[in-house]
C-alpha cells in the first residue's frame, strides 16, 4: 500500500505515515445486504490526505477483495 501511495507523495517516510495514520483512524462500516458489500467509511483526514487516501482507495475497490468470513465486497470510501 505504500507504493500505492508514492504514486501521489514524493517520500517514502510521508508515504509509511500516512498509512499508519489512517490505520489510527476511525472508520464506519456499513454493510449493504442487497449490493453484498461492505463499506469501509474512513473519517476525514487533511484535504491533501483524503486526496491522496482517495487515490488509495480507487486502487484497493479495483481489487474487488471480499471481506474475510463473509460474502461481502470491500468498498473503502471517505466521510464528507
């Protein structure tokens, strides 16, 4: 995931912060039986943050991953 995020930060030390950051972050889930998937709602960061987290996350739903011990795509997203 950090060299998702070096995509958009030029350090690899920001790149490894930020990812300990959102680790640290409260997040939502919220399950949606229909759709069978599971979104994962990150709470806001900086603007510069949520930009490059944003740019995370479209990487991470390309991926389709079904979250453990259930049928449910994961969709990562942002509050707000």
């Amino acid at each position: 995931m950090v060299e998702i995020l070096r995509e958009k930060m030029s350090r690899v030390d920001d790149a490894r912060a930020l990812l300990r950051q959102i680790y640290d972050t409260e997040c939502d889930l919220a399950p949606d039986l229909q759709a069978v998937t599971l979104t994962v709602r990150l709470h806001h960061l900086t603007q510069a943050h949520d930009q490059v987290v944003g740019h995370l996350f479209d990487q991470l739903n390309e991926t389709e991953t079904v979250f453990p011990d259930t049928a449910h795509t994961s969709v990562c997203a942002t509050t707000g």
